[in-house]
C-alpha cells in the first residue's frame, strides 16, 4: 500500500510539473508572436507605389504588373521611376528564371 501511495504521489508530481512546463512554452510562444508583430512593417499600397515608379516606363501594363509582383513579396518598392534599389534589397535580388531582374 505504500508504494503505491508514493507511485500516486509521484504521478501527480510529475503531472504538475509537466503542466507548469506547458505554460512557459506557451508564455514564450505568445511573447515571441507578440514580437514578431511589433517589428512587421504595415502594408504598402503596390498599387500606387507601382504607378509612380511605372509612370515612364515605355511598357507601363508590363511594368505595372512585374512591379505589383515584387512589392507582394517584398512589401517595398525603392523611389522614383528607376534605379534607387539598395532602398529596397529584397526587390533588387528578385530574377526571372533567365538570371534577369525580374523588378524594374
């Protein structure tokens, strides 16, 4: 009768343990997506953005939607009509699959 009063007791220990364990993982995972938040820049209009850096280009429909594609992914467009992309490192590095820039 003991030692399974001391296995009950045991168990119930263990399973408290477990539990508090539980709750710090998820006070870390709440912390980290609260963080993570924080540091996210909002939404840019592509649209818009597209249009000014799109407004003298010779092939506008062209430029419009591959600049529409690379501000989804990258949240960014650099300034002005060309050039400017160290602004914008990740619509820079963006190629098609011939190694061209895929970003006017």
């Amino acid at each position: 009768m003991a030692i399974s009063k001391t296995l009950f007791v045991s168990l119930v220990l263990c399973l408290l343990l477990l539990d508090e364990v539980q709750s710090i993982q998820t006070d870390q995972v709440t912390s980290n997506a609260i963080s993570e938040a924080a540091y996210s820049y909002p939404k840019i209009d592509c649209g818009g953005a597209c249009k000014a850096r799109c407004r003298l280009s010779s092939r506008p429909r062209l430029c419009k939607r591959a600049c529409g594609t690379c501000c989804a992914r990258c949240n960014c467009v650099p300034p002005g009509t060309s050039g400017n992309t160290e602004t914008c490192p990740c619509y820079a590095n963006m190629t098609t699959h011939g190694n061209r820039r895929k970003c006017p």
